[in-house]
C-alpha cells in the first residue's frame, strides 16, 4: 500500500520549509510537500544532479546541438492555453492510464499557479531561422531553491523522440543552474528498473536520497526496491528525524 509523509507549505515560513525539505527528499505539488514512505517497498528514491560533477557525455553534447533551434523563455507561474494542448497530448501518449489522465483545464492551472514559493515556467519552443518562436516543444513549472532548481513537472511533444526533449530540458536546467551558481537540479523521484525513470540516471553527478543521506548513485542497477517490513522506521520516528528550518513553528 502506498504511504506518505505529507505537510502544508503555506505561511511566511514556506519558502524556508520548501528549501529545508527538498534536502530530506520531499516534493512539491501546490501547496504540499510529501514524500514516500512506504512500510515495505523504497523504490521511490528523490534524485539531483550534483552540478559540479556534471559532464556532459558525447550523446548529450549531440542532442543539444541538434536542438539548437528550441529557444528558452522563462515566466511567471501562470498557465496558458498553448501549455494546456501540449500537456494533455504528453499526457494521452505517455501516461493515459496515470493518476492525471483526467485533469481539466481548472486542475492544470492550479497545478501551475498554487505555488506559495518562487516558481517559473521555463517554456521551450521551436523557432524558424530568424529566431522567431513557431510552436511550443516543452514546458518545465520550477521551483527556485536556496540551493537549486527543482524540476516540478515537466512535459513535451510526445510525437518527435528524436529531440529526446525529456532529457534536453534536464541539460538545460543543469546550465542554468551553472549560470546562477546553483549546486543542485533535483529531478523528481527516480525508480529503479522502471524504463521510464531510467533517463535519469543517466547524468553524471546523480545523487540519490537513501538512509537520511544524499549519495551518488554509483551503480543503478544494484538497487533493489525491495525492503524487509521491519527495516522501516515507524512513521513516528520518520516525523521526528526531519530537521526543520529554525524560524518554522513547530507547535
């Protein structure tokens, strides 16, 4: 059975608790902050990239000069009609049976524009040889962390795998990161064995949050999701191990 560790991130203190928890491996979804904690599975591992140890390998530095053409803008977390078309195609083409198959235009703004924090959407989109943009290619609603960029969501045209725009939009928030002086890109949750996570761990300087603790990631293959019931502390103990910012209340 699935479980969680959830809180509300709302007040003057939401941008602290944000950053402080995106540490300890939580995600963003509007106004919440949650993580996986399932009594006998870890599959669910938050991932970054440790940008200093980036290097871009031959494929990477292929696949971003045959994107040259995309060209980046990035605004206010505010949703359009043009976001909306392309999410739901992403949607119908790779996640049809998924927990957002069916979100309406109304879910898709909140999702972009219920944020507490400092978030943008960073827009890709396609442009002739003047420059001018012609149609949108990708979307990514991210946060602005103390310390990185935080990939909330993403989605992309489904209909041209060879931009490969999924990992595209990863090397471009790395480089911004790189331009801001940012340590980190946090990538979302990474799955062992799933080929549709398996992309990222495929950028050097991956880390991933396991026992408390950020390590690289070394070896994707020797992880197992798999845990004994009684290697998982009680929800309790969870609760009590997470270090919260000092000006947060606690009570």
């Amino acid at each position: 059975m699935e479980r969680k560790l959830f809180t509300a991130l709302q007040g003057e203190h939401a941008e602290k608790l944000n950053d402080s928890l995106s540490q300890q491996g939580f995600r963003r979804s509007q106004n919440v902050l949650y993580r996986p904690s399932c009594a006998e599975c870890s599959a669910c591992m938050s991932a970054r990239v440790n940008v200093a140890a980036f290097r871009p390998g031959r494929t990477q530095k292929r696949l971003l000069k045959r994107n040259a053409n995309l060209k980046r803008s990035a605004n206010s977390a505010w949703a359009t009609e043009d976001q909306f078309e392309l999410f739901r195609r992403y949607l119908d083409s790779r996640h049809a049976t998924g927990g957002m198959a069916d979100m309406d235009i109304f879910e898709f703004a909140a999702m972009i524009e219920e944020t507490p924090i400092r978030s943008r959407v960073v827009e890709y989109s396609r442009t002739r040889a003047d420059g001018r943009p012609t149609e949108l290619a990708a979307v990514c609603l991210t946060d602005v962390l103390a310390d990185g960029l935080s990939m909330v969501y993403s989605f992309y045209d489904p209909d041209t795998p060879s931009e490969s725009l999924g990992t595209h939009v990863i090397l471009d928030h790395i480089k911004i990161a790189q331009d801001a002086g940012l340590p980190y890109v946090y990538l979302g949750y990474w799955v062992p064995g799933s080929p549709k996570m398996g992309y990222k761990a495929k950028f050097t300087g991956v880390e991933v949050y396991v026992g408390g603790a950020w390590q690289p990631i070394g070896d994707p293959d020797g992880y197992s999701s798999e845990l004994h019931p009684l290697s998982t502390d009680p929800i309790a103990e969870q609760v009590a191990q997470i270090n919260l910012p000092d000006s947060c209340p606690t009570g």
